[in-house]
C-alpha cells in the first residue's frame, strides 16, 4: 500500500515544569501565606522580648528588697548626673552614685562594684572611667534596638571619674515621684556634698521612692506597696538609640541622680517616639509599657492607662484609692 500522501499523525510532547501563569500563581500564594504568618512570628518574638523585659525588672525589683532587707532602706539615687558611684562609700545619702550602682552585688555583678576601691584618687578616676563603659544585661530591654554604649556628650565632665569615650545605659528608671522636681549635677566636690551648705532638693516634698539622696523605708508607703511603682521602663526617643541626643538617654548606669535613672509619673506614658521627653515613663514595646510595683510583682500597662491612676501610683503616700484600677 503506499504511503505517499499519508498524513502523519501528530504526538504531542510531554511538557515537564510551570507556564509563567502558574508560576505567578503559586508567587502570589507564597506571597499571601508569608503576609499571613509573619506578624504572628513578629508577635511570637515581641512577646519573648517582653517576658525577658519582664524578668529583667523582676531582678532588679529583688535586687532593691534585698537591699532593703540588709541596710533597712531602698537605695537612693546619688547626687547627681556630674557624679560617678564612689566604691569607698558604701550605700545611702553619702553615695554619689544612683540606684542601680547599689544594687550591682544583688544582681551578681559585684565585680562592677568593687571597680576602683582602695585606690588613690588619680588611680581610682581612671578606673571609674572605665566602669563607666560596662553594664549589666539586666538593665537593657531586649526590645529596643539600641547600642549597648553611646558616644559621650562631648560636653559632659564628670566631678570625680575621667572621660571614657562610649558610656554604658540602662533602659529601666526608679520612681521618682508624681511630680518633676528637676534634677542638677550636685555639688561641686565631696567635702561640699558632705557639708551643710549645699542645697539639696527638699525630700519633705518628694513623692517617689528612688531619688537624689533618698532614704525610703517600706513603711513609708503608706498606700501600699501594691499600689506605689517601684521601677519600670522609660521612654526614649527612636532617633537617639544610637546618639547622645536624648538627654535621658545618655549617661551611664553608675551616675547619679538623672533622667537616665528616674522618671515621674505627672506626664502619661508613651511608647517611643520622634521627640525626646526625658521625664516621661514608657518603653519600646508598642502596646504596654511594664513596671515592677514596691511588692516586687511586675505589670504590663496600657499606655491608656487614665492619667489621674497612673500619677498616683508615683505617690507613695497621697492616702487616695486608686480610681478605675490599672
């Protein structure tokens, strides 16, 4: 038979991989499923963070009840942020150096504490420089994305210690109070500290727990220490995680009485923003900020929490119920 003339039959090859329609296809699907679970993996961290945060502040509020339960008094808060702690001075009013200083052995860094004791002057500012530059892990929260030293206000000298180029920060304060009563670089030497002539900030007025040369008994909360803040987060603005420019931001853990180490409670708490306000309570989570109350427990707070509440729990003695709760 022949075959000229004959059509042949077409096969079809088979076809291995995706046309770019189904490629797009299953991008977009990838696309959909990433967009779907990356905030719950952000807020899955977020919360990690904030437990961590958490703990930190649970640590140091133990650290501040120990050392109530050894000297009978919460630290102070030093003489102010022209001072670095002195290791020869023990703890209480006569030492320049502020809260969290005093606390160091109780948070298993008494290393940082003995820096510089029993040395001769020159010898012990050098020294007191270079504490200036350490820090603890206890006092950073993990979710602010900032240096763990800042570059030195090139203006800033230090009464007692030399300048150390990159200074160490805390992003917990005490309380300080429900009202600002501002905050100075003390006196010029210690002889004047010591002295009688130097104005201090009259503590007759001042309604918080940690403060310029404090002295606060657990019997002096009169409100209850469930309804008095201990210690807590603070706000700093975003631009100057990196940069001295945030006034409260900026100094080491071992100064003395500053914005870095105490805020009040007259202003509502804010989460990080553009504008430095040193004075002001907060933190770098974006839904609570979180304080350790003179109890020892740790809260998360709304930063709609009503402003007459929040202001109140600075005061450690104001006699008043606390309206609407927090």
């Amino acid at each position: 038979m022949s075959k000229i003339g004959a059509r042949t039959k077409c096969v079809p090859e088979s076809r291995n991989g995706f046309t770019i329609v189904e490629l797009l296809v299953s991008i977009s699907i990838i696309g959909v499923l990433i967009a779907i679970l990356l905030p719950a993996v952000q807020y899955s961290r977020e919360a990690a963070r904030r437990t961590h945060c958490k703990n930190n502040l649970k640590q140091l509020a133990t650290a501040i009840h120990l050392h109530e339960s050894s000297f009978k008094v919460l630290p102070s808060d030093g003489w102010g942020f022209k001072w670095i702690a002195e290791p020869d001075r023990g703890t209480g009013v006569n030492q320049p150096g502020g809260w969290i200083y005093q606390i160091l052995p109780y948070i298993e860094r008494n290393d940082l504490r003995q820096m510089g004791a029993g040395l001769p002057d020159a010898q012990r500012e050098q020294v007191l420089a270079q504490l200036t530059h350490l820090g603890t892990a206890t006092t950073r929260c993990p979710s602010r994305p900032a240096a763990d030293q800042c570059p030195i206000d090139p203006a800033l000298t230090w009464v007692n210690a030399d300048i150390y180029p990159m200074v160490s920060r805390t992003d917990y304060v005490g309380n300080g109070g429900d009202f600002y009563y501002g905050v100075s670089g003390g006196p010029s030497s210690l002889a004047e500290g010591d002295g009688s002539t130097y104005i201090w900030p009259d503590a007759t007025r001042i309604t918080g727990v940690l403060y310029v040369r404090s002295a606060t008994r657990i019997s002096d909360l009169t409100d209850g220490s469930t309804n008095t803040y201990l210690l807590g987060e603070k706000y700093v603005a975003k631009g100057n995680y990196m940069t001295y420019g945030d006034k409260g931001y900026d100094q080491p853990i071992v100064s003395g009485d500053d914005w870095d180490l105490i805020r009040w409670t007259d202003e509502a708490p804010l989460s990080d923003g553009d504008v430095a306000m040193p004075t002001r309570f907060g933190s770098a989570h974006v839904q609570v900020f979180q304080m350790a109350l003179c109890d020892g427990s740790v809260r998360a707070i709304s930063y709609s929490i009503d402003a007459a509440v929040h202001k109140q729990l600075g005061n450690r003695s104001d006699g008043r119920p606390l309206g609407g709760g927090f």
